[in-house]
C-alpha cells in the first residue's frame, strides 16, 4: 500500500519474520533491508511491536545496517508507512518522512 501511494517513487522494503520464516525478528534481516533501502537520503525504519524495536535499535547501534543514516519512528505501523511514504515522494528529508509518520498518531477512524 505503500508504494502504490508513493506512485513507485520510494523504496519500501520489508524486514518481518524471525530466521526461518518464524514470528519474530532477525537482525541480519534488518540489516540487509536498511542497506536496500538506501538511497542516500536516509532510511526510515517504522515496527510494530517492542521486540522489533529493540532488534532495529541492536543494527543501528552495532552499525550493522552499514552506514545510511537511520532514523526509528514512534508511529503506527500501517498509517505511518503510508504516511511516511507519501512524504518521501514528494521530496522531504529524513526528519520530514520521520515527522509524517509519528503525525499518523493522530489520525482518528471515526
């Protein structure tokens, strides 16, 4: 959904699922992802529950995810993506893409 919204002007790359296709999270996914995900400007990374948190913070930290500039947003994982992404397309930097996510906190359903 992401990447449609974008109109195919943003790399969005998944990262879900433990080591053998399990629930979970596996750093070496995230690393690789991050590293895909470059472009030069910067990498968002938005996840979903607090073990993925911790495991995206470990790569960064350890400098897994090989240099880009990463940045983690406290945002919804769905809303944020789209949010985050549409942002992206339309030419903002990484604390831009980063503010877009986190605003989807306050998008209300009904």
């Amino acid at each position: 959904m992401a990447r449609e919204v974008a109109g195919g002007k943003v790399h969005v790359v998944p990262a879900g699922g433990g080591p053998d296709g399990t629930l979970g999270t596996d750093g070496g996914r995230i690393a690789a992802a991050i590293s895909d995900a470059d472009s030069g400007a910067g990498v968002l990374v938005l996840a979903d529950i607090g073990s993925a948190v911790l495991s995206v913070r470990a790569v960064v930290e350890n400098g897994d995810a090989g240099g880009p500039d990463v940045a983690l947003a406290d945002a919804p994982l769905v809303e944020g993506a789209v949010a985050a992404a549409v942002a992206a397309s339309i030419g903002a930097d990484l604390a831009g893409v980063r503010a877009a996510a986190e605003e989807a906190w306050d998008v209300r359903k009904l």
